[in-house]
C-alpha cells in the first residue's frame, strides 16, 4: 500500500470520526438523515437529492464533489433505507 492510499484511509476515517461525534452529540441527525434518504432514494440522482437536503437542514455539511467518506456516508444511509423497506 502506497503512502499515499494510507494518507486517504486516515482522512476517510478522521472524516467520519467527525460526523459520527455530530450524530452523537446531536441525535435528531440521525433521523431527519433516514427520513431525507427515505424521500429521494428511488430518484436518479439520489446521492445529490439526499446530500443537499442534509446540508440544508442538519449541521451535516456534504460538499458538490462527495470525498469518499460522504459517498461511504451515503451509501450506508441508503442501505439502510433499503433493509428498512426490506421488513415491510
């Protein structure tokens, strides 16, 4: 592994460390991220839908260009919708 692939894992993980504390410290993240992912995951462009709605309503701040981390972020939220939708 290159040292430059090491450099991006730890600026993935300290990126997702953050967000994790923000979820923490501010739980209603939690559920308005599930209820934002529930509107818009069968749209086209699902990942920016969802990622402009959380920065517009949450302290969670997704940028245009998603890093990896918020494309690791999204991809987990909309699984979770999916498994979700799953049980019902």
């Amino acid at each position: 592994m290159s040292v430059a692939e090491i450099k991006n894992k730890e600026r993935v993980i300290n990126e997702l460390m953050g967000f994790i504390r923000k979820v923490l410290v501010e739980p209603e993240i939690c559920e308005k991220a599930l209820e934002i992912a529930r509107k818009h995951i069968n749209e086209e462009n699902a990942d920016v839908l969802i990622a402009d709605e959380l920065s517009a309503n949450t302290n969670v701040k997704i940028p245009i260009e998603h890093s990896d981390a918020d494309a690791l972020f999204l991809y987990i939220l909309k699984e979770v919708v999916k498994d979700e939708q799953a049980l019902y």
